[in-house]
C-alpha cells in the first residue's frame, strides 16, 4: 500500500470477483453492493474464484489506488459463512490473512470470567 496510508477499516468482499474488473468496477461494487463508501479510509479486499489472488481498492488523498497480490503454489483462506456481503478486519488480522493464516478455522482461547478467586 502506499507509504503513510493510515488504514482505518478492511472490508473483505465475501463473493468471488471476476478479477477483470478494475478501479472503476470496483468502486461501483464497494458502493452499490457492499454498501459502503469507496472514498472512506479503508482497504476493500476481493479474491477471486480460485482463491489465489486479491485485488486491494483503495482511495488516497486525491485517487484510487489498486493493490494485486498473486500467490504462485497456495490459496488464501476466506470466510464462507454469514449474511454480510462484507467481512471486516483489523489491520493485523489483514496482515496475517496476507501471511497465510486463516482466521476462521482457527479461534483465539475463550475468555473466561470468574467472580472470585477462592
């Protein structure tokens, strides 16, 4: 991404794209099927159908930016389940989806809560 762009909000984009779509498709799609503003500052993830590339839609300051990262031998791991046709992340969670992790399959430990100690 560029240098200094505070990121605010992912959105991953839970449905396959078809990855010809470019800035101008996109920013349609973020804004008439996500329901959410393109101009925002926040990163709009797609993936395509094989699940090996993602497309990052992104405005900064005075223009779009678009983002492709192309894996050679492995797939990215996706949410399949729920409602939304958006999923949000943190900018770590991002980081790590980027990385190879997949944040669905694994769960962090429950929190616990105790009303006292003895």
């Amino acid at each position: 991404m560029h240098p200094g762009y505070q990121v605010a909000q992912v959105h991953l984009c839970r449905v396959p794209i078809d990855f010809r779509k470019s800035i101008n498709g996109l920013s349609v799609l973020v804004e008439q099927e996500l329901g959410l503003d393109p101009f925002g500052q926040a990163l709009y993830v797609f993936i395509n159908r094989q699940c090996n590339k993602i497309k990052v839609l992104y405005w900064h300051r005075n223009g779009f930016c678009l983002w492709l990262k192309r894996l050679e031998a492995e797939k990215f791991a996706w949410p399949r389940d729920g409602e939304e046709a958006a999923h949000e992340l943190t900018a770590q969670q991002f980081e790590w989806l980027l990385e190879g992790f997949d944040l669905w399959r694994h769960a962090p430990h429950k929190s616990l809560h105790f009303t006292s100690v003895s």
